[in-house]
C-alpha cells in the first residue's frame, strides 16, 4: 500500500520503518524537508537527527505533509497530539478525503508540568476532533495506547497483548485491522464509533504512571476474558 | 481482620460475601439498617432485596455507616462515587482516623445519558478527594478496574490479570495487598501515591466501552512486561 506518515519522530519513524520493511511504499510527511534533513542535532525528546535515520532507510521519501498525503492511499498521523490539527490542515483537506486516516496521537498537555494531563477528554476526543475537522477523511483511531516499538513489533512482549480501534467506518477499520495484524498484532478489539477514542486516550494517564512504576514503558496492556 | 464494608449493593455483597468467606469478621453498613432490611423488591440495578442476600449470609452483620466503621479495623467503601464522600462523612471522621480505608468506587456521571461520563478526572481524582476529606484515614484505591465477581473472584478468568494499589502509605498498601492476594489477585501493581488513582479511574471510560464492544464485564486487564 501507498502510505503516508505524518511526523518524524519516535513514533513516525517506528511506523514508517516497518511498514517499509514489510512491504509497503511509504513516505514520510513534515513540514519543511529540506530543514527537516538539515538538523543535526537530536531533538527535545533526544531522539537523534532524521538525516541520520533516513540514510538508514534509503527506500522512505520525505516530503512536505500535503505530498506525502496527496501521494498516499492511506495516511498515518503520528504527530505531536497538540499540532495534530494544523498538520492535517497543512496536508491538506484535499488529500485526506476518502482516505483512511490512522490517528496516533495522544492529547498531551505538558503545560502543567509531568506527568501530563489530556487537552481534551470524557466528553469529546482527539480522534473525534479529527473527524469532525476532517469530515471526509476516514479516522481510525488505534496504536495510541502503546510504545513506538511495541506498535510495530508487539511481539517483543512475552505474550500477546490487545490494541483497539475505533471508528466510524467499518471498512476502514477493517484495512486498519489488516494492517495491524501485518504488525504482529494479535487482538485487535473494534471498541466502536469514533467516540470510544475517549476511551482509549483516557488510558494514557494510567499509562503513564505504569510507566512510572514498572520503570518501563516496555509493557501492555492484555485485555483477558 | 474485623472489617466493615459499605454499601449494600452488587459490589458491597460481593466483597463482603467473599472476605467472610474467606474468614474476616466483616459487617456492612447502610445508611438505616432497618429500612434497608425492610425492602423487597430488587433496586434499580435489578439487584435483589438486601434482606434476602442477609438471608443466605447469617455471619454478616449489618449496622450504620458509623456503627460498622466504628468496629472495624479496615473500612472499605463499596458506595456508589457520586453518594461517597457523604457516606464516609456519616461514618464519622473519627471512626476513620488512622484505620485502612480502601476505595473501590468510581466517579461516575450518568447525568449526560451512556456511557457515564466522570464528575472528576485527570487532575484530581475521587480516591484524591477521600485522602483529602478524611486526612486521618489511610487511603487505598484499588479494584475499581473490573466487575464484582471478578474482584472477588479473578481466578474465574481464563489466566492471570491485574488490579492496582494507589495510595500515600505504604504499610496501608501492603495490608490491602496482602487482602487482594486472599482475593486471588495474582499480580497487584502499586502505581505510587493516591494522585495515581486518577489513571485508574481513567480506565473506566474504555472499560464501559469494552463491555460494549465484548458483550460481557466479564474481562480484566493484565499489563504484560
């Protein structure tokens, strides 16, 4: 599949690097390639330079958000959850509509200091704010309750854990579903409507202290029934 | 351990049933033992009449909220989260002073339709506003993550899942440990103090979601590592 992936960080790169390995024609979106490849520098979260990762990975283009996303058939938004928006209405409208749109991304808010609280929550999601922005892009959100590494390799765990989707379109959720199970995931829970992004966003708090208390963010969660 | 449990409900019977099983000396408070014996028909959870569950457990006591909390050694509050804070206050501050006080309940809003929506969240928690009431009180939250059969009885499941403590004094979150072992509870995570109780009462949104999706309640998280 043609597929593009918005954002150059951990989690961009992770989704981008696998896909590729696994067979897909992936390019990666930011918002100024040629500043994006001259950085040399590791950024804020220390992850190191992009130029660095990409001569690792010669087969992943790089391209302003709205080329990556006019190109792709699919298109990953694995941006920061606070710029999500504009980096959608960057890749344009356009090029979203009647594509799948897979929604990553968490809404962090680092303004009150760590652990981080939820910009939006209980009542309305990231994952529907999306939708709604984006009428006719096809939102399913998944891989939000996870680490970079264990999104695309799941079977690093010692056994099988659960991801979700939801979403308000049943065929996208199921390329979604396809596409998760190519990752090595082996319980892919459809959790519903759009809406049920609440849910999953709102793990991320107990994520975050689980992180804390195991010392790891090596984990996941397993939902046994 | 003499222990009072209160709240007369699925979760209330649940916990109190199966810690004198277990062979606690356990009474539950209500708020007027009389009128809560005197009823009949089922309430509106279709849970059955109190007095005919008494029926079947004679070893349990039933008193007030003050009269039980005053009794025991640890107090467990099984109330709904919206009625919690003034049922602890008629228990009495000082019949909480110093004792466990391990918190079950979720902060659930069913003012905005299903699913219920929570009334605190994110940067303050229910288990937060308990401490903060009651500062004499040793505060646990734990075992609000999953249905009350399997809290009482999670070897029912197909494997091993998990449950979490959050509170401010450790020796309190190792007596309810030492409780939860009794229970069955395989693998308890302590998350740190009682603000991480905001994580835990953020997974009732996706839980709520999953026993939509699952068609059952009959389901736990197990954090695999």
């Amino acid at each position: 599949m043609n597929i593009a992936v918005l954002g150059t960080g951990m989690v961009g790169r992770a989704v981008a690097g696998r896909l590729a390995e696994l067979g897909h024609t992936v390019t990666v979106g930011t918002r100024d390639p040629r500043s994006t490849l001259a950085r040399t520098e590791p950024d804020a979260m220390s992850t190191p330079a992009y130029a660095s990762w990409a001569g690792q990975h010669p087969g992943i283009g790089l391209a302003t958000y709205a080329d990556a996303a006019q190109g792709a058939e699919l298109v990953v938004n694995a941006t920061n959850g606070a710029v999500t928006l504009d980096v959608l209405r960057l890749a344009g409208e356009q090029h979203l509509d009647g594509k799948v749109l897979v929604d990553i991304a968490n809404p962090l808010d680092f303004s009150n200091g760590a652990p981080p609280t939820l910009f939006v929550k209980d009542t309305d999601s990231l994952g529907e704010q999306v939708q709604r922005t984006f009428p006719g892009a096809r939102v399913v959100k998944t891989l939000n309750t996870l680490n970079a590494d264990l999104m695309v390799r799941p079977d690093t765990l010692p056994e099988g854990s659960s991801v979700f989707v939801s979403g308000d379109d049943a065929d996208a959720k199921s390329v979604v579903t396809g596409l998760l199970k190519e990752l090595g995931h082996t319980d892919v829970i459809d959790l519903g409507d759009i809406t049920t992004a609440r849910g999953t966003e709102m793990l991320l708090p107990v994520w975050l202290r689980l992180w804390g208390a195991l010392g790891t963010s090596s984990f996941n969660v397993k939902i046994v029934r």
